[in-house]
C-alpha cells in the first residue's frame, strides 16, 4: 500500500480523545462532537462539552490502484478531495460542502450525499470501515478495507447517518473511483411534468447519467462515462450546454434558490421514484427537483404538518433544515413508527447507556 507523506496539518490525537470520552461516560457528561461545524444546522441542537475532533486529520494510507483511502475524520474535506484528484479519483457520493471547514467525519456522520447520489450510491455504500471511540473510551475498529466484510453487525455503515448519537467516529476507509474520462451537462426547456415523464423514460435504458434536476421550467442533466458514450447521448438529447458548476453549486447549497425569505424554511422532501408534483400551496419556482424527482427542496412559510402529511401521503417524509425559521416550532425529523423506534431505543442503549454522545441529536428522547 502506497502511503501519502505526512505533511504539518496530519495529527492523530485519537488518545486525547479517548481519554475525554473516558472521563464523559465516568461523570456521565454529555458530549457535543463538533469537526469543522458547519454542519450544526442539521438536527436538533445539542447542549453539552465539545469534544473537538478537528486536529485529529490527515490522511492515514492511501492506495490508487486498490482504490481504497484510510483519513482521520476531522480532515477537510477540500484536502482529502485534492488528495484524490492528483490521481483522477473521487469520493462517489459527492457529499456537500458547507464551508472551508467541512470534514469527512461531519460528512460521514450526516450521511448526506449530492446529485450523483441515486445512480453511484449514499455514502455508507462506500465506507468500508472505521476506527470508533465507545462509550467506555475504546478505540476499536470495525469493518476493514475491502467491500466483502459480512462478519457480525455492520456498524460502521451504521454510523453513517448516526449523526455521532452512537460513537465518535475517528478514521473511515472509502472506496474511492475513478473520475469519468467524459463529461456533459445539458438544460432542456420543459415543464415539470414533462420532465419526470422524461426522466423515467432515460432512467429505463443504460445511459451515462450522474445527475438529474428541475426548477423553473429547466430539466438539468449531467452525462458521465467514456467519451462515445456520453457523445452519442448528448447528440440525442439535444439542449442548451451548462457549466458543469451547476451540480457543484446546487450540492453546497449555493444556488440562488436557496436564498430564503423571512418566514420561509428549507425542507428537504424524499420521495419514491416516480412521484408527481405534490398538492401544496406554494409556487412552483419555491420547489426544486433533484436526484430525478426522488429528492426535493421546498421553501415555504407552511407548517410542518401540512407538509409531512403531504409526503407521507406519498410515501415519503421530509426534514426541516432551518427549524429556526418557525420559531424552533418544527422538529428537523419526521417521527418515527413505534417499530423502528423501538430499535433506535434498543441500539442507543447498547453503544451509549449513559446518554453522552449527541443526546438528543437525532430525536429528543434519545
């Protein structure tokens, strides 16, 4: 395996840590696990001692040809992105980023991915494993470095979404892929209809497509793959040339569109695949399709029930990203049903009995 030389910033400060957790779970202190903290604005607020994992960074090991990279989680996101780029290699789900301090722990933790999420995967599809500080102060390890690891319970996918609510997370192991040899992004004029009967007729036939979005009267579609491949698709579908930008910006949240009014919130909708617009009282500019339709980003001044209503009718939910917005009125969470809860119950107890990682994070009863 190919190491990567450490270079000032690369820090392993995982014994410091372990010892503030030690001490958090012996005086059942609670813990707010922060990284670069910009992604505080997801989830319910946490009140309790920071555990700082942002000089815990660099990269540990680094292998291009097994396309495998071991990180400590408070490295920045930008570094370990330009890491990769040097080899023509990329994080597959393109998780956002919200600011110069994002990490891939915070990345990880919230488990959120960007547009090329629907057709290359989440971002637990590619973690392979990680080192996590328990409840106890230990540093164990879980998973390994290759995609077949079927032994025992899968917790390090597990902690992808967690939030921190189950561990502290100190090193993960992605596998990484290749950036595409070709890329195209296109914009359509269509209305929105017209698109999702568009984009389920394309997603029905092996096309190089990485991304897929509508807003305002304009489908927005990337192509990526060999070069004949994406040549041949973009000559058939025609439509007006987009700065590859586009994604970028609409994966860190920059577009204009995400500029909101007084009294409006940011609500994030998950659908099935192939859901119609919903009946909401908002105007259509105030919601943008992405991930084909599946996923969708509402701006409005609606109460949280009306929405949720609305999305559970569907077969979906949606999660608020600014409760602030209503006053802290709105839970950022959709409820669970009495089954899964019991087991978000049950797995909390087991990997955090005394409460201290994130309480209150995900739902404020655990």
């Amino acid at each position: 395996m190919t190491d990567l030389a450490i270079h000032s910033a690369d820090r392993d400060i995982a014994d410091t840590l372990c010892d503030q957790v030690r001490t958090a779970y012996e005086t059942r202190t609670p813990l707010r696990i922060v990284g670069g903290d910009t992604r505080a604005f997801y989830g319910r607020p946490v009140e309790g001692q920071a555990l700082c994992l942002a000089a815990h960074s660099g990269i540990v090991s680094y292998d291009p040809v097994e396309l495998v990279v071991t990180v400590r989680a408070g490295t920045r996101l930008d570094a370990l992105q330009s890491a990769l780029f040097e080899h023509h290699q990329m994080l597959p789900f393109e998780p956002p980023v919200f600011g110069e301090q994002s990490t891939i722990g915070g990345a990880v933790a919230t488990g959120l991915s960007g547009p090329r999420r629907p057709w290359a995967g989440a971002a637990r599809d590619f973690v392979l494993g990680t080192r996590v500080i328990t409840q106890e102060g230990k540093l164990l390890r879980f998973g390994g470095e290759v995609m077949k690891n079927v032994a025992g319970y899968d917790l390090s996918r597990l902690m992808a979404g967690a939030q921190g609510t189950l561990g502290v997370l100190a090193d993960i192991s992605f596998k990484v892929l290749p950036i595409p040899t070709a890329s195209h992004c296109l914009r359509l004029s269509m209305g929105v209809d017209d698109a999702l009967g568009k984009l389920a007729e394309l997603g029905r036939q092996p096309l190089p497509i990485t991304a897929a979005a509508w807003h305002a009267g304009e489908l927005f579609i990337r192509l990526e793959g060999g070069e004949s491949s994406v040549k041949a698709t973009r000559e058939r579908l025609g439509g007006e040339a987009l700065d590859a930008e586009f994604w970028t910006a609409l994966r860190d949240h920059t577009l204009d569109f995400f500029t909101l009014t007084e009294g409006q919130a940011l609500w994030r909708l998950s659908l099935p695949p192939h859901t119609p617009p919903l009946s909401l009282d908002i105007a259509e500019t105030d919601i943008f399709y992405d991930w084909a339709g599946c996923q969708r980003w509402v701006k409005a001044a609606l109460d949280a029930k009306t929405l949720r209503d609305a999305c559970q009718a569907a077969g979906g939910h949606a999660t608020c990203y600014t409760p602030e917005a209503q006053g802290g009125a709105a839970e950022p969470f959709t409820a669970l049903n009495a089954v899964v809860e019991k087991y978000h119950r049950n797995l909390k107890t087991q990997l955090d009995a005394h409460g201290i990682f994130n309480p209150g994070r995900l739902y404020a009863a655990f």
